[in-house]
C-alpha cells in the first residue's frame, strides 16, 4: 500500500469523527448559550428583586444602616446647619441628578424650606452633641458618596470640612460601613432617597400637575411678551448676549437662550455687541430682566458669582428684591432641578381655568399659613424695657413700641429681644408729635409708619436705623382722624383708610401697598354697595375681613391671585371681631388660625365690665365658631395675648383662660391693679373698682406689668408654668 493510499484511508475512517465532533461542538455551542441565557435572567431577575423591594423592606434597610432620625434626633438649629452645609457642599462638588435628588429629599425630610447661604463649615465644632456631630457626618458622607462611589472624598476634603467633626475613625468606619450596605442592596438610586421615598407619580404627556403649574406661576410673576416693551425686550436680548459671550454657554444655557427666543421673540444676531441700557428703565422692567439674567447665569455653575460682572451694576433692584428672585429660582431647582427653570417658560401666560378646563375649583385655593407666636424668643431684660407700653409691633429680631405724646413728645423705641438693648428711632418728619401706635405695623426687620401723606419704612436691624420716606403718596388715601392701623407682611401693606363712594359720607376700605413695586390698590366691601369694613387681618397673602351689612360676614380675599372666598357668618355680637383695636381697649386677639373677641350677649353698653364674661372663638381656616363662658369671672377687665384671655377681677386677683385648651387658671391674688373709692356718709366702706380706660397692663412673653392707679409704680409679674410670682422692677 502507498503513502497516499494510506492518507486516503485515514481520511476516510476520520470522516465519521469529525461529524461526531462537530455535533459534539454544536451541542456544547447550544448548552452554553442556554446557560448564558439562564446566568443573564438570573440577572434580570436579581435586578427586578432590587426594583420590586417593598417600601416596607426599603424602610427596613435603611434603618439598619442608619441608627437614627433626622428629624428626631437634631434640633432645629442642627437641622439649619446641615441644609446649609449640603448647600455649601453642592457649590464645592458637581452635582449629579443623585445629589440634586438626596438634598431634595434631606431638606423636605427635615422642613428647612429655604438653607442658608454662606455658612462657615467651622460652625460645626461649635455643636456640642457628638451624636449629632455624627448625624449630620454620615448624611454629609452619604451625599458625597454619590458622587463618587468611594470614600476618597475624606482626605479630600479633610481641612476644608471634616476635620472641623469630632467624630473618632471608628465612628468613621461604621458610618462607611452603613453607607456601603445601602449601596450595594439598592445603589445609589436607594441612597438618593433614603430620607424620603415617594413613588412617582406618572403624569399625563405634555400636561404637569396643578402643584408644578403653581411653583412655576409663582416663581414666574410675569409675562416677557405682556411686560416688556419691545425696547425693553431688546436690552434683554444685549445683556444675555453680553453674559454668553464672557463665558461659554453650557447646555442648559443655550437650551435657556432658545428658550428666551420663542417666548420673549428676542432676536439675538441682533442683540450681538450692543451694550445693554438698564438704569434708565422702570423698576418692574428691571426686575424682570435681572431675573432672567440671574436664571441664566445660575444654569451655568449654580451659584451667583456672575452677579459681580459689571453688567449688573446698572441695576436698581433692592437686596431684598434680589433675595426674592434666589428663592424663586432655588425653590424651583429643589422641585424640579436645574431643567425647571427651562420648562416654566412653557406655561407663562397661560390661564390656569383654561389649562385645567374646570378643574381648577377643587384645588385651587392656596395653604393659607397662620403665625403662632407665643413670645417665648422674649427675654426678661427686653420685656422691662418695654413693660407697660401698648401695642408694641413683634419683628424678627426686635420689639418696636411707641411712647405716646408724653411731654408733648412721642418717640419710637427698638428693643433687641435676647439682649434688650434700647435704641431710639429718630422721627425727623412733621406733625411728628401727632404719631400714634396704630400708624405703625412691621414684619421681619422693617418697621412702616404712616403719617399725614407718606409711608415711611426703617432698617430696625440697621447700625443706625431712620426713617426714610417710600416712593407712595396716600394723600388721597384720607384715614379717619389719622388712625390708619396699618398691617403688613414681607410682601404687602395694607391699610384702613376713608374714601367717598358714590358721593356719600367718607367710608373705611381698605388700601393695598405692594412693598416690592409700591402699587397700590383698593378694596371695596362690596360692589356698588354703600357699606364700609369693620375690620381686617393681614395673614401673609391673605386678608381676611368684614364689612357692617346686615348679614355679617367674613370674606378671604387672596392679593396674589383676586380671589375672593366666603369663610363664614358672623352675629350681631361678635361682628366687630376683625376691628382693629384702640387705645388700651383690647378686646380681641389672635393666635394661629384662631380669632377670639369678647362679645355682649345682652348688648350692654358696659362692654368690658359685665356679670357673665364671653368670648367667641372663630376659627379662620374652616370657619367655625364656639362661644365660651368664664365661668366664675364676673365684672372683669380682659386682655388677650398670644393664646391666652387674661382678666383682672374686682378682687384683684388675675387669671387667664387658654383658648387651646380650656384651662382655667388663677396667677395672682392680692395685686394692686384695682382702685378702691370710699363709699358711704358716716361708715365708709372701700368699694373696689376697675376703669379700664385708665388700666395700664402689658403682657409681654411670660412676664405681665401693670401700673397703680395713683402714682408711677409699675409691679411686675412672672409666670413659671403652672405658678405666678411678682418680681421686684423698677425703671
């Protein structure tokens, strides 16, 4: 046999081989495609267990990860410390949609609306409670972990942030180890929304929630194409210009400016190389502009260093105008991030009946928030500097009272209310003698006074705090005899004042002063009706008041959007609930959502000294109504303050009632609030007697002062909880 022969032969007999092998191959081929299959399902599979975990499961995870309660365990000054740190944080970090979405949730979870800018991170060495020292560290960490997966960030950032914790390496080590267990159950998605996870809500395509339109109306007060001329417009157009060709647009940016051409038709080739004209414009012009200036400059990096640029030095707009439109733009970013800012130009301009079709009605009325303030920020050295002064006007940092007409001087004092530091305010106007209490109102750090024809508005916070007289003429505005008890809050100025309507007598109706534009407006009790207001209350946007028509009834007119909405009827006796109070005659007050007034059931004219003592009690936000009867409290002067009824008896004793609780309670027998005449020809008597009008008592935070009838002596009382208990004092 030869060579080939054998090659041939071998040849032959490998054929059957060689197709058992290639079936062997093709059977392995398809073996491991299943178990490939199999091993990419298991994944699947392992990934739908991590999206389908229960909340309840979540809720679990988290807790074993994180030994405590934001909420619970910090103290609101911590709280503060640690949305302002996150704040800092983010300007130090780029943030991720995960970042954006943690301190959303983090802020939302502890209630800090508004973070604070600016914090000195060394504050932190000043909390003395190192379990919240270690708190505020793991979220701090955990909010730098989403960035960048490991914990590199801690010698990173070791001089510039953590060195200033007190936290030992192996409370460090645990915290990593908490937050490394989170991540590797749900990931980073599950640390983003450890504080508070929502499931979201799908919304219908191209339509977003009543809850966005409002955030975005509120946050948008205009409309580019309605509010600006087209000069106007087109100096908007120079100034973005000017700002994108300083700095290279981002994405957002150039998203922004094209956004700005279809809405406010700016034609931007245009715009190019002319410099921007603002100081000559109009105020409300201006506020626009710089709006949309600082909008686009924030998509940039988040922050406001542009705002130093030269471009903005032409702008007039207050800091408390400028602090108004970072809230706007920071309240939108915490909602709906960075792209909010973009999309809420869609829907200016639009109606929101229209967009809803009718929908409105069910949700439309805003969250009216009611102040508790119950004096207790009062200290005991500010409460002596003010002690019997009435009507003395509660602002953030301060109490301001005025000293009426003593002298023939009346002067304005500011009081500092942690340190009691007394400062005049100087009164350089005319008729300056002819100020009284119910021409002054103040909110935050401003104090208003109106007098003859102007409004006036003081720095109280200020080194040297005057008064300044506003860009407002009210001369036509008459108040009767000059009493104009005027309320305000950061936004609005509202005021009773006499006008005549339909040339009959001078009528009260109330004047509404924007603090930001100084426009004003008024308010008519009712349309093309003779009838005047009895009274109002001023509630941030809200103003609740009464008119004297035969059915008594008070009405919540919203100064933000016109509404106005019925809350609920009144009686012949309790109608005068909203009057603003006069002289040292208070009869009504106000805690929260609560009204309460004295009321006369018998209608007589001893209003303040009568047999049974009633007070009506009216709840604002859900207009009911509930009568109380003191018992036991006869022939008494009262005096409301925050949520108590105080009264005086004829046997000169003071007590007070709780309006929130019902509890009765005796403070002080024997004072020496009460006069006493003589009574009788031959055996004299001593018969005791109250003459409110002449009464001289204050109650200020958990102190009460009263002055004797005959002489200057002013006696001092201090309640403690249940006990009350008089304290020397002297001026």
């Amino acid at each position: 046999m030869g060579k080939k022969d054998f090659v041939k032969g071998m040849e032959a007999g490998a054929k059957p081989f060689e197709r058992k092998f290639e079936e062997l191959s093709e059977n392995t081929r398809k073996i491991g495609e299943k178990i490939e299959k199999k091993l990419d399902g298991l994944g699947d599979i392992m990934d739908m267990v991590i999206d389908d975990l229960s909340d309840m499961q979540k809720k679990e995870l988290y807790n074993l990860n994180t030994p405590y309660d934001l909420k619970e365990d910090l103290d609101d000054d911590e709280k503060e410390i640690l949305a302002a740190l996150l704040l800092k944080l983010s300007g130090l970090t780029k943030n991720n949609e995960f970042q954006k979405k943690f301190i959303r949730s983090v802020n939302a979870y502890i209630e800090v609306k508004a973070p604070q800018a600016g914090l000195d991170i060394s504050c932190i060495e000043n909390i003395e409670n190192i379990s919240s020292q270690k708190i505020i560290m793991q979220t701090v960490m955990e909010y730098l972990y989403l960035a960048s997966e490991d914990f590199s960030f801690l010698e990173e950032l070791e001089e510039e942030v953590f060195e200033h914790f007190s936290v030992n390496r192996k409370g460090i080590r645990e915290i990593e180890g908490y937050i490394q267990a989170v991540s590797n159950a749900v990931g980073k998605e599950g640390i983003a929304e450890k504080y508070g996870f929502v499931p979201e809500e799908k919304e219908e395509p191209g339509k977003i929630d009543q809850e966005t339109f409002r955030l975005y109306k509120e946050a948008t007060p205009y409309d580019l194409l309605e509010d600006l001329s087209g000069k106007e417009a087109a100096q908007l157009g120079a100034l973005l210009s000017a700002l994108a060709e300083e700095a290279e647009p981002n994405g957002l940016q150039l998203r922004y400016i094209e956004i700005m051409k279809s809405e406010a038709e700016l034609d931007m080739d245009a715009a190019k190389g002319k410099e921007p004209e603002i100081d000559d414009m109009g105020m409300d012009a201006q506020k626009i502009i710089l709006q949309v200036a600082m909008e686009y400059g924030f998509l940039g990096n988040s922050d406001y260093a542009f705002m130093e640029s030269e471009w903005f030095d032409d702008f007039s707009v207050n800091k408390r105008g400028i602090r108004q439109i970072k809230d706007a733009i920071q309240r939108v970013c915490d909602e709906k991030g960075p792209k909010g800012i973009i999309e809420k130009y869609y829907y200016m301009g639009v109606d929101e009946d229209v967009y809803y079709k009718g929908t409105k009605a069910a949700t439309k009325t805003r969250e009216t928030q009611f102040p508790e303030y119950d004096g207790s920020d009062i200290s005991e050295a500010c409460a002596d500097q003010v002690n019997v002064h009435h009507h003395y006007i509660v602002l953030e940092d301060y109490l301001v009272y005025c000293d009426e007409q003593f002298f023939g001087k009346t002067r304005l004092y500011c009081v500092h209310k942690k340190t009691g530091e007394k400062r005049e305010i100087p009164v350089e106007i005319q008729k300056k003698d002819e100020i009284k209490a119910c021409n002054l109102c103040g909110c935050g750090e401003y104090v208003y006074l109106l007098h003859d024809s102007g409004i006036y508005k003081a720095h109280v916070a200020g080194k040297e705090p005057r008064f300044q007289k506003m860009n407002m003429d009210i001369s036509m505005k008459r108040a009767h005899s000059g009493n104009f008890f005027p309320q305000c809050s950061e936004r609005y100025l509202v005021f009773l004042g006499g006008k005549e309507i339909g040339g009959e007598s001078e009528k009260r109706i109330l004047y509404v002063v924007d603090l930001e534009t100084m426009a004003s407006r008024e308010i008519l009790p009712a349309e093309g009706e003779y009838k005047e207001f009895e009274g109002f209350r001023l509630t941030g946007d809200m103003i609740f008041a009464n008119a004297n028509e035969e059915s008594y009834y008070i009405y919540k007119y919203d100064l933000a959007t016109g509404e106005k909405t019925q809350v609920t009827k009144l009686t012949s006796s309790n109608f005068e609930c909203l009057k603003p109070c006069e002289c040292h005659n208070d009869t009504t007050g106000q805690y929260g959502k609560y009204i309460f007034c004295s009321t006369d059931n018998e209608m007589n004219n001893e209003k303040y000294l009568r047999e049974d003592c009633f007070y009506d009690c009216i709840d604002l936000e859900s207009g009911n109504m509930s009568s109380v009867i003191l018992q036991g409290v006869v022939n008494a002067a009262t005096f409301p303050a925050y949520h108590y009824i105080y009264f005086l008896l004829k046997d000169s004793s003071i007590g007070r009632y709780d309006i929130l609780t019902g509890k009765k309670q005796t403070l002080m027998t024997g004072t020496k609030a009460v006069h006493y005449h003589e009574e009788g020809l031959f055996k004299k008597t001593l018969v005791p007697m109250i003459d409110k009008m002449s009464l001289q008592l204050q109650v200020v935070g958990k102190w009460i002062y009263y002055k004797e009838f005959f002489g200057e002596t002013i006696h001092k009382l201090e309640m403690d909880g249940e006990t009350c208990q008089e304290k020397p004092f002297s001026l």
